[in-house]
C-alpha cells in the first residue's frame, strides 16, 4: 500500500534529479555593441569600418576590420562576433577600432 508519505519520499528526489537533469536554455547571446557606447567611443569603434575617420585615428588602413583582428571571436565568414576588448559584447565583423591587431 502507497501512503502519501511515501510518495512524496520518492517523488521529491525524483522530481529534483529530473530539474537538474534537464538540457537547460541556452545562455543569452551577448548584446551587440552599440557605436554610442562608452567604451567603443573610447575606442573608435564603428560598425563599418570604410566610415572610419583616417584623420582622426592614423593607424586605420584600408583592409582592416574586426573580422581579420586577433581579438575577434567570432568564426569565419559570422556576421558578428565577440571582442574582449569590449567586454566580449558582439562587434561586425566588417567594424573597426583602434584596439585592431593583425590575425596571426
């Protein structure tokens, strides 16, 4: 005879195995990183980088962006990825900023 004691005694650990046991959501995807920023202000950080003020940050080239920088994160061909010269938020990969190191 099952007695609601007894049910609870083997529901509860059953029922807490299960929760943790259970694929949890994935974790949010980072937020994409805004050019008002404060630090991509800081940073020079554009989302384009042919809008790039060459005058005003000189070791801009031509050629350089997020996509072919070491930092960025993201894999080939992605659209966004993360930095971690911005927190690890999402930069373009066609952005720039003045924290652009040649990809090795």
């Amino acid at each position: 005879m099952t007695t609601r004691r007894n049910f609870v005694l083997v529901s509860l650990p059953a029922a807490a195995l299960a929760a943790f046991a259970a694929p949890t959501v994935s974790a949010q995807q980072p937020a994409k990183l805004d050019e008002s920023d404060r630090t991509a202000v800081s940073l020079g950080y554009r989302h384009d980088a042919s809008k790039v003020d060459a005058a005003k940050y000189p070791t801009y080239a031509a050629g350089h962006n997020c996509g072919n920088c070491q930092l960025f994160q993201g894999m080939a061909g992605e659209a966004w990825g993360a930095c971690p010269a911005v927190g690890s938020k999402l930069v373009n990969a066609k952005g720039w900023c003045v924290a652009w190191v040649k990809k090795a």
